[in-house]
C-alpha cells in the first residue's frame, strides 16, 4: 500500500519547485541572453541533481516530470526530450545509488554526458529526415551544450539547497 507521508509530499513539493525554478529561467531569462543564437537547458541538470541527491530510483519519474516541461519550452518534437530525460534520470539515479559518488565532479560529468547525448538526439533527425549537413549543426550543438554546461555549474547548489534540505 502506498503510504503518504508528510516528509514524502514535502520532498515532492521541493523537487516540483525547484524543477519549476529551472524552467521559468529557462524559458523566461535565457531565451534572452543567447550565445551564438542558442539559449541553454537547464532542465537536464536539474534532473541530475535530482537523480544524484535523492535516494532510491525516483530519477525516471523526475527525469519525464522535467521532459514535459522541456518539452513545452523547446517544442521541438513532442516527447523527445521527456522519453530522453527520463531515461537520463533513470539511469543517472540507478547509477548514484550503486557506483557513482554525489559530488560536484561527477554531477558536471553526468549532466555533460547528458547534454552531448541530447544534443545528439536534437540534430538526428535533422541530419536524417532534413539531410542537413553535420557541419551546419555541429557549431550549434557545441555551444548549446558548453552554454548549458557552464551554466549547469550553478544548479548543483541550488539542488542541494533545495533539495537536501
């Protein structure tokens, strides 16, 4: 039987907030300062952090609750990137539980492994239905995700103050 608690719905309450923190600058503040015409995700990170500070396998559920809103700002394909990132949390959550240490250097190493991934999965069916040329999406998916990255160093903090607390 499912069991509610009050510790439970208050963790529920702070990963929904800091998840809505992360997109409302994602879709509100970058969309405005854009680097070489690209604005960064944070929503990725912020699945990470989740994924690395919390016990047990709840990354997956974080990961699709963070895809829906990624998905709703980006508006690329509907569900890529919430297939995606719950995928990314599942398995960053799976791994913080079994091998991975919680800190810093690994948050940054994982979100950037999720960002390239992701990138990846934005320019393949532009490269494969769109016949665009690598080298024509290649510049832009290096600075999305070195923009995303060097702002990502940010969130660990935020996470662990909302979050660990």
């Amino acid at each position: 039987m499912l069991s509610i608690t009050a510790k439970k719905t208050v963790a529920v309450f702070k990963g929904l907030v800091f998840l809505l923190i992360l997109y409302l600058l994602q879709t509100g503040v970058f969309p405005h300062l854009r680097i070489y015409g690209v604005a960064p995700l944070l929503l990725p990170a912020g699945v990470i952090v989740i994924a690395l500070l919390k016990v047990g396998q709840s990354g997956g559920v974080w990961g699709i609750t963070a895809g829906i809103l990624c998905d709703m700002s980006v508006g690329d394909s509907p569900l890529m990137c919430t297939l995606f990132l719950g995928a990314a949390g599942l398995a960053a959550s799976y791994l913080a539980q079994h091998f991975l240490a919680r800190t810093f250097l690994t948050f940054i190493t994982v979100t950037a492994l999720a960002l390239i991934l992701l990138a990846a999965v934005q320019a393949a069916p532009l490269m494969i239905f769109a016949r665009v040329n690598i080298r024509a999406v290649l510049p832009v998916a290096a600075a999305q995700t070195v923009y995303s990255l060097a702002l990502s160093a940010a969130v660990w903090p935020l996470g662990q103050l909302i979050i660990d607390n």
